[in-house]
C-alpha cells in the first residue's frame, strides 16, 4: 500500500505552535494575491488520489475542535481512521466520520490492503516519524508557510534511520508558500 503525506510547515519545521494551534497558518504570507485555480495548493488533486486517511490522536482531537459540518468536511468519503492506545471513543464531533485503531502500523496496513485499499493519507507529526521509522512512507509532500514560529510542534520525531528525500519537485506560489514533494528512499 501506498502511504503519502501532504502536510503544511512553518519555514523552521513546525507544524503547529506549543499549543497545538494552526491558525497561524492563515495569518500568513500574501493575502493580496489570487491564486486562481492553485487556490488549493493541490490539495484537492492530492486527496482524491487517496482512499483512507490515517491519521494520530492529537490530529484527531485538532480536528474534532473545529466542529465541521458536512460541506466543511475536507476528506469526503475517504475512510478515516484515528491511531491512539489512550483513546476508545471518538470525539461527538467526529462521530460517524472517523474511526479508532489502537493497534499496530503494521496490522493496521495488512487489514487495509486486505480490503483493498492502495493509498493512504498519513497525518500527525508523530504518527508520520511512527511510519517513516517502519519504512512506510513513500512520499512527502510539504508546503512551507513563509513564518519562523521559533518552537513548537515539530514536524519529525526522532528518526532511527537515514532516510534520503529523491526526485524533488517544487513550486513557489504567488502567496509566497513554496511547496516541495519528495520520494522517499530508505536504501542506505
């Protein structure tokens, strides 16, 4: 199965503030500029290429805090599953939308493929190292907001192995977010 990330950056690695807050994310770089049909970042192109969403508790509980409706809802029908060993009852806010897993990546992939699932949507900083370190990442996709947040959540935990980042593509958008994508190769 094919497990991707497309994930939103400060420029020094952050993906949300101490707090868990995002909503710098909307703060920033050029408001006066029109995006047209990039307005996105890709990301609409990105999610339709996907079929589950895997995604870590603390993303989850963000996620659950913003109370979205149904036309809110960024994910459509794609399944979505929370990891969490903590957690056995997903937030009222998400009920119905997401589901829990509480066991291992692995099992969790087999299960997946099993159903017939081929691409999934990996989120959470810790839930993506967790991947990265079983060698289950095959690409990143990072979109690089134009902040120095100065510390907070970073994106990567500890990594156990090198991992070298291939084939890179990268596009500057006129809101001065510059987005890179990478395959990832764990031959070292």
């Amino acid at each position: 199965m094919k497990c991707s990330v497309f994930i939103a950056i400060s420029a020094d690695g952050f993906i949300a503030t101490n707090d868990g807050n995002v909503d710098w994310l909307q703060a920033v770089g050029r408001h006066d500029v029109d995006l047209g049909e990039k307005a996105d970042m890709g990301f609409l192109t990105y999610i339709a290429s996907v079929d589950c969403m895997i995604m870590g508790r603390g993303c989850m509980e963000k996620l659950a805090e913003f109370k979205l409706t149904d036309e809110q809802w960024p994910y459509g029908t794609i399944r979505v599953i929370a990891l969490s060993k903590s957690v056995s009852v997903v937030p009222n806010s998400l009920a119905g939308r997401v589901e829990i897993y509480s066991g291992e990546i692995s099992n969790l992939i087999a299960e997946l493929e099993a159903e017939g699932f081929r691409h999934a949507y990996i989120d959470g900083g810790a839930t993506i190292t967790s991947f990265i370190n079983e060698k289950r990442i095959n690409e990143i996709t990072l979109t690089q907001a134009p902040v120095l947040l100065g510390s907070g959540k970073p994106l990567f935990g500890h990594i156990k192995h090198q991992v070298n980042l291939v084939q890179a593509q990268a596009q500057a958008f006129a809101n001065d977010f510059i987005q890179t994508k990478y395959m990832l190769s764990y031959d070292n």
